[in-house]
C-alpha cells in the first residue's frame, strides 16, 4: 500500500571504521539533502582514529543525528546495529566514505510512494576524488538497469539482481521487518544475499534513472573491494554468490534463474580473472573450485554475460587448463587502450583467435564473438 504520510521520517544507517578523512564529507551530504526529515543513525564500529568524536560533535549539533558505539564487529554487524536503532517509516544506508547528492533521497522517495513499492533503487556513479578532474563516471551496466522510471515485480525485470548495493536504496521500515531482513555478518560482500532477497521478496520493486550516489574509489588498498587476491576475500565472494543463487533458485522462476545465473552470477568475475597471471597455486585453486561449483557443474560461463575473453577464460578454468587461462589474461592485459584481442571468421561465424592458444582444442562457444560485440 502507497505511505499515507505526507513526509514519512527516514532513518539512514551510516556505519563508520577509521574513516575520519572522509567522514564529515560523507554526514554533510547526507544532512545537505533536500528531503529534511531525516533520522541519521550514525554508528561507530570500534574506530580507533578520530571518527567516533567527530560524529559525536556532529550530533551535538544537530538533532536528527545520533551516534551508536559498539566493538568492531565489522560492516554488516554495524548496520544490523543501526537498525536496531532506527526510528523511521523509511530505511537507507550509506556508506561513510561517499557522497550522496542532495536530491536523492527527495527521488527515492517520490517513486516510493508514487509507486505503492516496497524499495525503490537509484542509479550510482563512480567517484574519484584523487584524480584532477573528479571524474564521476556512471557505469554503463548500472545505466542499462536504470535506463527508465518503472515499478513491477522483479519478473519483470531479473536484470536489476544485478543491482546489488545497500546504499543506493530506500526501503519501506514495515517490508524490511516483515521480510525479516538483515545483512550478512562476518563476511565481504554482504550486499548481495540481502539485496537478492528484498529483490525476490517485494511485491513491487520501484526503479528511477536518477544517480543517488556517488562510490568513493579509494587508491590507497584499504577499500574492501581492492583486496580481491587475497584468499579471504574470494571465500567471501563464493559465500556470498552461493547464497543468492540459493534465494534465487528457492523463488523458483525459470525466468529469473536464467538471468541470474547468466548475466548476474558471473558479473563480477572478470576482476578475478585478471589476477591469474601471477597468482599463486592456493588463490588459483579457490579460485577453480568457485568456478567449477557454480558453473562448471551447471551452467558453463560460455553461456554468460561476460565479454568474449572473459568467456573464454571462464571456459578454460572449468576445465582446468590454468596455463592457457594465464595466456589468455596475459594477451589481454598487454592490449593498448581501445584494442581487443584478435578475431577471424570461420565457418561458425566471427570468433576469438588468440596468438598461442590452439583453437582447435577450444569449444566453439568458448571462443564467439556475439553480434552486438562486433
């Protein structure tokens, strides 16, 4: 049912770690923003540098921000704690590094309740603050997804699985509690598995083209999305991957199980594969064990949203031929800006061709090149 209130109250989660660099940046945005009725739960997860005290003078001055102490128990513990202390009809989060525009949370909200949705979810741009011109880039993937304002079930559109971020969303307070959401603790990656189940839970998922949020790209490693050699991090990644395609396949469409498994699963993968060359024996050995489960065993990443190379290496690491996988990484990462790895046309068509890698020992559909990437 659409909110009857005029201006629902909306409590935003920001969970804070030694981010005292960033973090007035980060709160300033928040309370800049044109919709005012604001309940900013600010919670201090353990910090041992100076974000716990400037939060804490931020709220003297301010009264719609309070601020939550806890031991660090990391970032899905801290925004579990933030809900547990949140006073809004509405509920969003944001991440205590980034920027949100001063009109986003006024346009979530407006298809919110325009829609009747359960959650309705903006677009986002990259951020990168460190370079000369402070480039924000809108990822093209996140442009397909939100390229029109829509609402409907996500039947209707299984592609916006591939949306997976916390902070980039407004939630009705009662369809989060009703659904018995909350954020996987302990782990990397706790987005998705949550933002899957919302997706699949919701009677009406609201979509605006709008960007809501700016992502901090951070140079400096400390950015949980820059360890990704690390063998913590892919286990967290496997994790968080087979509990979404659990969700997913317990919803039991067709539909949206294919466009999961195809161009939503996969996504991510080509951040992976890049670190082949190199790597070392235990992270390949994750890391072909994690393909081998969820796609080798099932549906071969032949048959993926990835492009062609990635394809193609996702094809070789199902069938263990790391040497070639190397190569093909290899070949790639020495591309000058703008090129692409050789292509010939045979008699299936336009297909890869690699210096090196015998094609004739390669699956057809390893190596295809689709039309729309001609």
């Amino acid at each position: 049912m659409p909110l009857r209130r005029r201006r629902p109250l909306l409590s935003v989660v920001v969970p804070v770690y030694n981010v005292e660099a960033y973090l007035a940046q980060a709160l300033a945005s928040v309370l800049a923003q044109t919709y005012r009725d604001l309940d900013v739960v600010v919670v201090d997860d353990g910090s041992t540098d100076g974000s716990g005290a400037l939060a804490d003078e931020l709220a003297a001055t301010d009264p719609r921000v309070r601020v939550v102490h806890t031991e660090n128990r990391g970032l899905g513990a801290a925004r579990n704690e933030g809900i547990r202390h949140a006073r809004g009809d509405l509920l969003t989060f944001a991440d205590s590094d980034d920027v949100v525009p001063e009109t986003a949370y006024a346009a979530l909200t407006r298809q919110l309740r325009r829609t009747g949705s359960d959650l309705v979810t903006g677009s986002i741009a990259w951020w990168r603050p460190e370079e000369p011109s402070q480039q924000l880039v809108q990822p093209p993937w996140m442009r397909r997804l939100h390229r029109t304002r829509a609402a409907g079930m996500i039947d209707q559109m299984p592609e916006l699985l591939g949306d997976v971020f916390a902070w980039n969303k407004v939630f009705t307070r009662a369809f989060w509690d009703r659904t018995g959401l909350t954020w996987l603790e302990g782990h990397r990656y706790e987005d998705q598995p949550t933002a899957t189940r919302a997706y699949l839970a919701a009677a009406r998922v609201g979509v605006i083209p709008e960007v809501v949020y700016h992502w901090r790209i951070r140079t400096d490693g400390s950015s949980i999305t820059q360890q990704r050699a690390s063998l913590d991090d892919l286990a967290d990644r496997w994790l968080t991957k087979r509990l979404s395609l659990r969700h997913v396949e317990e919803y039991g469409s067709a539909k949206v199980t294919r466009a999961f498994r195809d161009l939503v699963l996969p996504g991510d993968l080509h951040r992976y594969f890049v670190l082949i060359p190199g790597c070392d024996d235990a992270w390949y050995a994750g890391l072909e064990e994690g393909v081998d489960e969820l796609f080798g065993r099932q549906r071969s990443l032949v048959y993926s949203g990835l492009p062609p190379a990635h394809r193609l290496t996702g094809w070789l690491v199902e069938q263990g031929r790391r040497a070639d996988a190397v190569l093909v990484q290899e070949r790639l990462a020495a591309l000058a800006p703008g090129e692409r790895l050789p292509r010939v046309t045979d008699s299936g068509g336009l297909r890869l061709d690699v210096p090196g890698l015998d094609a004739d020992t390669v699956l057809r559909a390893a190596l295809e090149v689709r039309a729309h990437e001609r």
